[in-house]
C-alpha cells in the first residue's frame, strides 16, 4: 500500500515545479489539491496527476502552444535571443524541436 502524504509532501512536491501547495488542509487522497504555479496561476489538479507530470493548465504547451509571437512576449525586456532560425519562420510556429527537445537560445533574464 502506498504511504499516505502529508502535507509536507505536497509543499515539496509543489517546490519541484517552481510552485507551492494552497490547500488549505491536508486533502484526501484521491481529492483535487489547490496548487499555484511559479506564473502564478491558481489551480486544482490530484496529486497523483502532478506526480505523474500534470501541472499548470494554463502554462503547459498542450492548452497554450508556442508561437513566436507568444515567445517574442515573454522574452521581451531580457537579452534572450532565439538560435533556432525560428524568426524565419512563416506561419509564426515555432520549429519542431531538435533531438534534445530544446530550442536553443542565448542571453539571461
């Protein structure tokens, strides 16, 4: 049987993802948790979920795709400069990811 979580399992398991646990108390197994993510959206998702990857609907890739337009927004201000020869592209989708699954970018936020 697996062990039970406590409430410091959630706090860490939040932290792994940038995040923090806001239930307010210690939820039943199988109940969906209050989470906030590092944008700080609020959320509710199973623990087992987050444990298996799920996290911030609103930040993940599968409801919110990346679009140069998307990622020239969230880089505006920093010195971050996109080296995947995605700038070129038309439509304004990004490029599918090298092998590494990564688009390479110079520069720091």
């Amino acid at each position: 049987m697996a062990k039970k979580l406590q409430m410091s399992d959630y706090h860490r398991i939040a932290e792994e993802r940038l995040g923090q646990c806001i239930h307010p108390a210690l939820p039943r197994r199988k109940e969906k948790v209050l989470w906030r993510c590092a944008n700080g959206h609020n959320f509710a998702v199973r623990a087992d979920n987050v444990k298996a990857g799920s996290w911030c609907p609103t930040c993940t890739s599968r409801s919110r795709p990346w679009t140069l337009d998307l990622l020239a927004k969230v880089l505006q201000g920093t010195d971050i400069r996109c080296l995947s020869g995605a700038e070129d592209l038309s439509p304004k989708r990004l490029p599918p990811l090298p092998a590494q699954g990564r688009i390479m970018v110079e520069g720091s936020l």
